[in-house]
C-alpha cells in the first residue's frame, strides 16, 4: 500500500512552502547582510512532502548556499583553485575588491574585466 504523501513543487524561492522545515544559516562573522534571494537559509525546497517533509533542495547561487552576502566595499571571497607550493592544486577563498564583481552570480563567474 502507498504511503501518504501530498507533494508539491516550488518554483523558487517565493514559493509558498520554499523554505518549509529549511533552517536558517548562522551567519559567518565576516559576511555582512542576509542574502536576498534566500533570505538567509541558503537553499531552498524545489520539492516537498508535506506528510514526510522528504525534500529536494536547490543551493542559492549569488549566497553559494551560505544564506549571507557581502555588502558594501569589503572584498568578496569565492572559491577558488591554486596551486600550493608541492605543485598540487587545492582550494581556496580568493578575495576581489567588491567593485570588480558583477551583479550576476558568483558561481557563474562574475569578475568584471579589469
Ligand atoms: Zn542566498
């Protein structure tokens, strides 16, 4: 016998049940402001159940999922890859002045050109 189930889809982030049994993100102490898209969870329901709240979320691009953002002139970090001194790559936060970052995602790369 199937299990009750009553399944709905969010279109995003205004969506009724978006951000249903989703914590909100505690705040890394160098980010400034909760983001606006997310409005501080981070991710949110692309799908749900409200009998069993099982749920497949999205991850918040211009947050990368931390639920917060950069404000004003401080330097934007986003991660990166470099090479550490035993020649293998690794990952890193690289930091840009917030005035070289475009208003487009970060993860789509949005360094403006110099
Ligand atoms: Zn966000």
């Amino acid at each position: 016998m199937p299990h009750a189930s009553d399944i709905v889809t969010c279109d995003g982030p205004d969506s009724p049940h978006a951000f249903d049994i989703v914590p909100l993100k505690p705040r890394n102490g160098s980010l400034d402001a909760q983001c606006p898209v997310c409005r501080g969870h981070g991710e949110w329901n692309v799908e749900i159940d409200l009998v069993s709240f099982r749920c497949k979320r999205m991850i918040c691009d211009p947050c990368l999922g931390a639920g917060w953002i950069e404000t004003g002139s401080d330097p934007v970090g986003f991660p990166d890859i470099e090479m550490s001194p035993d020649g293998h790559p690794h990952w890193v936060v690289a930091y840009v002045p917030r005035k070289d970052v475009g208003e487009k995602n970060v993860s789509d790369g949005n360094l403006l050109a110099p």
